[in-house]
DNA sequence: CGGAGGCTTCGGCGAAGGCCGAAGCATCGC
DNA sequence: GCGATGCTTCGGCCTTCGCCGAAGCCTCCG
C-alpha cells in the first residue's frame, strides 16, 4: 500500500523518545526555540537540530527564522489532534513500572494547556461542571453545547460563532485527559474558554511550561461562575 | 517527565513499516491470525509474531485464542482513532515521491471501512449527502443529528440509541478522509449507518480486504435515498 | 497416538539511526 | 571588523532493532 510508508514516518517521528518530548513541549501551541527545545528534551542543540529538521521534512513541525532564532510549532490543529490520541492511548496502557511524579509533573496535573485548551484537574473539574448544569453535553467522540450553554459562554463575552461558520448549535470535542483519565473541553469552545480565561487574568503560564496556575482572581471567578472548590 | 516514555513508545511501534501495515490490516475492525497479518505485512510468521507480542503488551493490540488460532484485533476504538488521526497527518504531509496507485489501491479509495464506519469516495459522499440534506451538521472537531436526519435514521431502522444513553441529541463524529480529504461519517452515527449498510446487503467485503463493493441493492438505495448516482 | 498445521522462541547477522565533539555559517551588537 | 550567540553540518562511535533460519510448543484431527 502506497500511503503506508507515510503513516510508518509520521509515526516514527513522533516514536523517538527526544522527539516525543520537543513535541510534547510544542502542545501548547507557541513557538519554541531549537536550544529550548534541546534542554526539555535533554539532549544537546546540534542532536536537537538534526531532530528538528527532520520533524520539519515529515510535516510534523513548521519553522519560521527571525533574525538568528529559528521558532518551531506544531504544523496544524491535525497535529496536536494526533499527539492527543497517542497520549490518550499511551495513558490507557497499563503503567508498567510506577511512574515517579515529581513537583513539575503535580503542576502539569494539576492545570496545563493542552494545545489551544486547558487539561490538567481544572481543565476536567471545567467540564463535569458545564455538564452537570446542563451547558453542554458530551459523549465519547463528540459534544454540543446547549442553548443554556450558548448562554452562559454569551454572558462571559465569549464569542462562539468566530470561527465556527455560525453553526446552529455550537460544537465542541472531548478530549480525554491524562493525568485524569476523564474527558476534558476541547476543539472550538475549549480553545475560546481557555483563552478567555488568560485573558481574564483567571490563569496564567508558569515559568514557560505548559502548566499554568490559577490566580486569585480566577479562584474567585472559578468558584462563583462553575462552582469549583480552591484547586 | 513521567508520561513521555510511554508516549514515544506506543509511537514507535506504530512507526516500524510492518507494525503499520498490520495495524493498518486491522483497522477494519475485524480480528486476524498471525499468518494473515504477516502476509499482509510482507514478512515471515515469526517476525510477525515477534511484532504482534510487542504491540500486545503496548497495549495496541489484543489477543485471543480459539483453539489453534490466535486472534489478534485493535485493542480499543481509542487506538483506532489514534490510527486514522496519524493518517490524517501522514496524507497532509506533501507526497515525497509520486505514489503509485494500482488496482488494490483503487477499490480502496472506491469504498472501504475504516475500523467501524464507512470511508472513501462513498463514505464521503455519503457524508455530503447528509449535510445537504440537512440530516446533519459536521464542523472540523466535531458533528451533530437534526430532527430530519433523526427521522431518516429511523426511517432506515437504524437505532442511535443504543450506545449513546439517549442523549439529547445523537452526537456524531467528522473523520477525514485520506484519500478524498474531505470529512466522512465516523463516531455512532457513522458505524450505526455502516453496519446497516452490511445488513441491508447494500454493501459486501471485497475478499478479506477493508474495500468493499456496493451491490446492486445498494446502487438502488444510495440512488434513492441519498441521491449517490453510480460509482 | 502420531502427524500436520499454527505459532512462538532462540541465535546471529546486518542496517538504521541516535548521540556527541568539532568545525562551519549566519546574525546581532559593539 | 570582531567577538558572541544561535544554529547547522560533518564524522565517527555505538546501541537498537528488524529480519530470517532453525528448532520447539501447543492444538487439532484422523
């Protein structure tokens, strides 16, 4: 089979382990550096180089040069789609030695962008508390958002309808977390929610990883518009 | 970070070419022999069997034996999804060299089954007539059921209900297509229209392939109720 | 119970590719 | 122009892993 060569590539590239991690730091959608992506990746700029050239040629990562820097990102939204599902099913299999969690990783799970959306405990206590008033509905490959929904995202001044070719009822796409193992908010309205919360000032970047804290003002938005306890 | 070494190793074994074309095989949903897979994969039986104990303790694949046989099949709809989202980025990704298109290659594109639902230039099409019609919504992440399309499904005999807990509304999932590029049925809707299509004699298996052909019922059908004229 | 068929394990070969040190290009700032 | 910085290319080392032939295990069937 012809195309069977490309699927093998694409995910070859992705099956290296330093690979995997510069990949796993580009999820969420900004634009990073060759030596930055050396260092989470633990190996040296020159390996990294090599790596990232790579990526480039297989349609994984795109590159774009200012000045000397060199900024890589995830190529499309179909990428981070991908890297989701394998993440999804490398979760679901059975951890065979007991994963040793460190601080950094009781930030990421505890809140983290996850591409364009939030993941982590608030990116899932967001969505059991938009299901549980009625706001949207989920289901294992798709979701809605009801009228109450609409209503609520309206009255936070988040707009739906941007980029969505005004649907009739608004889409959106569970995207199963993790550290979690539950379904968290994603595709259009995940994407339109946690920009809405940085833009608030509810959350923001820790350091420049991919987890984020929650500022005093969003526990207090948190608590009062969704009803979620201090994190 | 914890998680990462599971992430590129569920990758890397999609990566290997004849790992990928035996989960290519399976993508149909159907379980199959060691044998079967390795001819499909071009290797011997006992590469092979090698190749299929590594992707059953990853978790990609399971196993179970019937007397002599042993059967192998996806081991859950996540790695499926998994499976066609590679796929999407492996046919973005610009075609390095002219593939080669034979005979084999057509009927795939013609119409085949891509794990539960129905993909190809008839899965498509059928997609197409849906949303013309009005029977449904698909943006890129997701897709919904109108009153009309829920009518047609009944009309047709087909029970969305099953498996969904009565949602509200039957959710449904855009998958698109590797060939056409353009978006097909998947999710609930698109394997309860699939399996229909079985039933109803519409459509058959092509030898032991993922193609399948459209039977003259099925010209007759598709003419008539969703307005596909001959492929 | 003995042969046949399906499948796995073992051992060894060979190619692919990851890694780094050193050196070579670009770009910026002084 | 000159050094500093960011990044890439080159060369060589080394591990990993895919592959097959041969042999062994299990299950069915006559």
């Amino acid at each position: 089979m012809a195309s069977n060569a490309a699927f093998a590539e694409v995910a070859s590239l992705a099956g290296d382990p330093a690979r995997a991690g510069m990949l796993h730091a580009l999820m969420d959608g900004r634009a990073l550096t060759a030596t930055e992506l050396a260092r989470v990746a633990g190996i040296t700029p020159q390996t990294a180089s090599g790596h990232l050239a790579r990526l480039t040629v297989g349609g994984l990562v795109a590159m774009e040069k200012q000045g000397r820097h060199r900024y890589h990102r995830l190529a499309s939204p179909a990428v981070a789609r991908m890297l989701e599902s394998i993440m999804q099913v490398a979760a679901a299999t059975p951890p065979r030695k007991k994963a040793f969690v460190g601080p950094r990783d009781l930030a990421l799970r505890a809140a983290r962008t996850c591409y364009d959306h939030l993941a982590g405990h608030l990116g899932v206590a967001l969505a059991d508390s938009l299901i549980a008033n009625g706001q949207i509905e989920l289901a294992a490959d798709a979701g809605i958002v009801t009228d109450s929904g609409a209503a609520l995202f309206d009255r936070l001044g988040i707009d739906l309808d941007a980029g969505s070719k005004r649907k009739s009822r608004m889409l959106c796409r569970p995207c199963l977390d993790w550290s979690e193992r539950r379904p968290h908010l994603a595709g259009i309205v995940g994407g339109a929610l946690c920009r809405h919360c940085f833009t608030a000032g509810w959350i923001k970047h820790i350091d420049g990883t991919r987890a984020v804290a929650i500022t005093a003002k969003g526990q207090r938005n948190f608590g009062e518009i969704f009803g979620i306890g201090s994190a």
